[in-house]
C-alpha cells in the first residue's frame, strides 16, 4: 500500500462526533501499546466484522477486561493469543494459522460429497450383483438410472454446504477475505470525488481491511491514521482512538499523527483524554507556534476544560495569524464571544 495513496486518503475522509471510549491505566507504555495492539488484533466472537476494541457487546467488553488484566499480569502477546485462541477458538484471530482443524473445516464438503457419491454407487453396484439375469426391457433400470447418481452427489452437496455455511467459522472467513479482497476497490471509491459516500457497511469492511493489512505491516503510520479517520466516521471512538494512538507511537515525530491523535482525544470530552492531548498539543505548539490547526484544537480543548481565557488567547492568535478568508473569521469571533459569556458567569 503506497504511502500517496494513504496520503491522499487522509485528506479526503471527513470527521465525526465521537462517543467517549474505555478509560484504563497500565504500568508502562509497553503494556498500553500491547493492549491497544492485540485489542485490535482480536476478533469479536459475536459481532464477526469488529474487533473487541471497536464491538461494543458484553462479550467483547469482557474479552477487553481479561486481555488488561493478562497484561498487567505480565503476559506476553503470544501468551495472551493463546488463551484467547484456547478458549474461542482460531477464528478469533483475524489471520488464523493453518492448522488441522481449519484444514478439516475447508474439506469437509468435499469429503461429505465424496462419501455420498460413494456410497450412492457402492448401492447400485451391489443392486446389480445380486438381481437375476435381466431381460433387455430391464436393462436400465438394473444398472441404476445415471440421475440418480446425479440427484444423490446434489444432496450431499447441498446438505453439506449448509451445515458449513451455518458454522460461524465459515462466516468470519468469508467476512475476512471479503473484505481483503475489497480494500483495494473502496479506498478507490474513497478518494474518486465522483463516487458515491461510502455507506456504513462497506466502511465496516473497509475498517476490517485495514485492520487485516496493519497486522503485517504495523509500522505504517498512513494506514493507522486512515483507520483512525475510518473509526471516526463510523462513530466509534475506541477504534479512532487506537487507531491514531498507534500512529502517534509508530511515528512520534510525525504531525499529523500526533495532532490527529490529539484531535481525536479531544472529541471524546473526557477529562483525562482532555489533559492527555493537552499536554500533547502543548508540546507541538512549542514546535510549530503559528500552525492554525493546532491552535484550533488547542482553544478547543481548553474551552472543553473551561479554560475560557486561555480559549479566547489561542483564537485571538488564530485572528492575527489569518488574513483572508472574512468567514473564518467571524466564525472566529463568534467562538471568542461565546468563551467570553462563560468568562463573565463563571464564579469567582
């Protein structure tokens, strides 16, 4: 996947509000970075298409409490994988290794049509040897008509192919290669202006896509970011979240990881999200004074907290700064007035 591409996708997807996600604290980075990752990483034994980090049934909640507290614990991803895996089986990998168990799952409609289609013309072979010498009417219906056979191999496949169908390992593998196989196509469809919005669903199945790529190429933080960017137009924080918090550490350096993750942390209006990317956006500000966006998301963040005054100064910073467009400047003004009104009411 070309860094241009993820690039050019970054620009073209729009925000979203975002609900609030899961707050939790660990011991090191390292842990946080492991729990992120292997949240990700895990597929919803109930939802199929999501993750345990972005489902938001009991199941997947439960999953995210026991892969903490496997990691505050101490355990290794591997270690963590496979009491996953012992307990829900392969399918709640995204990749599931080949093993003889799903080797058995791809095989056995053929086996079932080999055995039905067997034993349909082992019957006719011992009809045959055990009628008498038949006349030449009886000829045919001695040996057995050809349509039964025919009739018998469709059963055994039908019966078969429903039984497999109905089994979920079979869905979450289609769902998993659907999706691989359409990633291509609808980061197309996101970036041609003449396309059609992506519905719901095929953002869904484009998160699924990204998310099966990233687990063999984790350290692209373009791919990261345009999961972030899916996760918010999808609404779902949690995903967003991890999605530019892995970016940000795959590339600390990197601006426009470390303001979309600050961005995202500020949508959420949680306090500890709020002072998280406040400090962030603290830092980057020392670097880059006069960058607008990051004064943007800096004045909101400290509206949020009611730090109305350092709100007006941050705006009042982006009016000097910006010259042109009258527009954004009223809207500007608009922002000041308001942080003003809550400046005159608030106590003390």
């Amino acid at each position: 996947m070309k860094k241009g591409l993820l690039a050019l996708l970054l620009m073209t997807l729009s925000f979203w509000v975002l609900a609030a996600p899961e707050v939790m604290t660990f011991q090191s980075e390292a842990q946080e970075q492991q729990y992120r990752k292997l949240t990700a990483e895990l597929r919803c034994p109930k939802c199929q298409n999501n993750s345990i980090a972005d489902s938001g049934s009991l199941i997947a909640e439960d999953l995210r409490l026991k892969v903490y507290q496997l990691t505050l614990q101490g355990k290794t991803r591997d270690q963590i994988v496979d009491f996953m895996v012992a307990r829900y089986g392969a399918f709640i990998r995204y990749d599931p290794p080949l093993t003889p168990v799903t080797l058995l799952l791809w095989l056995l409609p053929l086996l079932s049509v080999l055995a039905g289609g067997y034993a349909i013309y082992a019957r006719s072979r011992t009809r045959i040897a055990v009628a008498p010498i038949p006349c030449p009417a009886d000829t045919l219906s001695a040996r057995g008509s050809p349509w039964g056979l025919v009739a018998g191999i469709i059963m055994a496949l039908a019966v078969s192919g429903a039984a497999f169908y109905s089994t979920n390992g079979y869905r979450q593998v289609r769902d998993w290669q659907q999706a691989t196989r359409q990633l291509p196509e609808l980061m197309n469809r996101t970036i041609d202006s003449r396309a059609a919005p992506l519905e719901k669903q095929a953002l869904q199945t484009l998160a699924l896509g990204l998310r099966t790529h990233l687990a063999d190429d984790g350290d692209n933080p373009e791919g990261w970011m345009l999961l972030g960017r899916v996760g918010m137009m999808l609404n779902n924080a949690t995903l967003a979240t991890q999605a530019y918090g892995r970016a940000h550490a795959v590339a600390p350096d990197d601006l426009p990881a470390a303001s979309g993750y600050a961005d995202v942390l500020t949508r959420t209006g949680e306090l500890e999200s709020l002072q998280q990317a406040e400090a962030l956006l603290a830092g980057l500000l020392n670097v880059h004074p006069d960058n607008l966006r990051l004064l943007q998301l800096a004045a909101v963040n400290a509206y949020q907290q009611g730090q109305y005054d350092l709100a007006i100064a941050r705006w009042q910073r982006m009016l000097l700064l910006n010259n042109g467009n009258p527009e954004q400047r009223a809207e500007i003004e608009q922002k000041i007035a308001l942080a003003r009104q809550h400046l005159s009411v608030k106590p003390g």
